[in-house]
C-alpha cells in the first residue's frame, strides 16, 4: 500500500505513522516554571541527537506547559521511564490545569537533580539534566509554521540508579525502560544482540 499525507487516504481505522517510527524511547519531562511550580509529562517524541557533549530532544504538539515552563526556567530533566512506573507515566499525561503538580496526580515522590533545578522522578532507572539549547517552532516544506515545538537540551549531568549498570554498563535489560509503539502500545527489551561496527567509523 501506499498512501500521500495530503490526502491520507491510507484506509485503515488509525494513521500508521507513529507504528512506522517505532519503538520510541520517552522522555518523561520534568519541569519547573519561573514561580518554581512542577510539572512532568510523558514525551516519546524523544531521542539523543549528539553524544559528547549530549544533545537530546523532544517535539510538543502545541504549546504544552512543559515547553512553556523550559522557556522560563532554561532547564529540564529527561527521565526514563521503566516498565514498573509506566501506569504512573500515563497518568501524568492527563491534561491537568497549568501550575497542577503531575508528581501530586500520580502518586510520585520527586528527588533532587545535581545541576539543575527541575527535580527527577524518584525510582527512574536514568535522568538527564538539561539545560536549554534552543526552541524552535517546525515547519512544513515550504514553510508554513505548524505550532510543533522542536526542543533541544544540553545534558550537563546525567544520572543512572547503580542496580542497572553490569560489567561496566548500562543494561536496559535490568532497567526495563519502556518505549512507545503505535496506538496503545509499548515494549519493552528483554533480550539484546550485537553487531560490531566496522573500523574507521565515526
Ligand atoms: C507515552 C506517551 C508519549 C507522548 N508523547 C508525546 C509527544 O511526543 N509529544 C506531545 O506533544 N505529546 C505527547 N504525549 C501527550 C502528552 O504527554 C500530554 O499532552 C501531556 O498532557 C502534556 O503535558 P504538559 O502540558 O504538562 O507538557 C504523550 C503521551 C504519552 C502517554
């Protein structure tokens, strides 16, 4: 099949294009505004964009507060989240007025980042402290603004809960972070295999 995104006459009951572009890691956005109100949200539109020094992102779908609260404050904290706090995850994705703790709403405890202002949420397996690069709004082809807002931080600590490093790594096996499929569905990585890079690669 085939379909064009003018048209999206693709005939199925759901637009396919977040299953294409899947499995998604998520970003669970935890942030401050400039009154040092809390918020936290659940974003898989999410991913590491350099390594050293780490640039990671995330794209909002509308002016949502987590975007509203970076351009604030200037700062974020990237947790990732795990298979046993996924049900609390989708419970901070619920539309809560803005200035309503998500931390509150969900039954979680949050713990002091290091170099940043926004706290984690207790029990992840990893967080990233960020602080802000750049918002940009995206833009269609030929232009048009399209109110999706491209967020991009510069990690400046990162944090791993000890019991998910083995033989030197970072094992998501043990850490069980979940990630976004299509529709109502996530997975999880049980099982990993590796390929070596050729040499001379960058
Ligand atoms: C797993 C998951 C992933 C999500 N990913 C995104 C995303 O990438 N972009 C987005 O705009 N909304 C996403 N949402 C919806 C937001 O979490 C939701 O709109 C939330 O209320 C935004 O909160 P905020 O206004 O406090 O930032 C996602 C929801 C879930 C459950």
């Amino acid at each position: 099949m085939f379909y064009d995104t003018v048209s999206y006459d693709h005939g199925l009951p759901h637009d396919p294009v977040k299953a294409i572009v899947a499995p998604r890691p998520i970003g669970w956005i935890s942030t401050l505004d400039g009154q040092g109100r809390v918020n936290l949200a659940p974003y898989s539109f999410f991913n590491i964009f350099a390594s050293r020094p780490p640039i990671v992102g995330f794209s909002s779908e509308g002016m949502k507060d987590s975007v509203a609260f970076i351009q604030e404050s200037r700062e974020f904290v990237c947790n990732l989240v795990t298979y046993d706090m996924r049900n609390e995850m989708n419970a901070t994705s619920a539309p809560l007025p803005r200035g309503d703790s998500e931390f509150e709403h969900a039954g979680l405890e949050m713990e002091a980042s290091r170099l940043v202002k926004s706290p984690r949420v207790k029990g992840v397996a990893a967080a990233l402290e960020c602080k802000l690069v750049s918002v940009q709004e995206l833009t269609t082809f030929d232009g048009q603004p399209m109110d999706r807002y491209l967020v991009l931080g510069h990690v400046v600590g990162v944090y791993i809960d000890d019991r998910c490093i083995r033989d030197g790594r970072f094992d998501m096996t043990l850490a069980r972070t979940i990630a976004r499929c299509g529709y109502a569905d996530y997975a999880v990585v049980d099982e990993l295999f590796s390929i070596t890079r050729p040499l001379g690669g960058g």
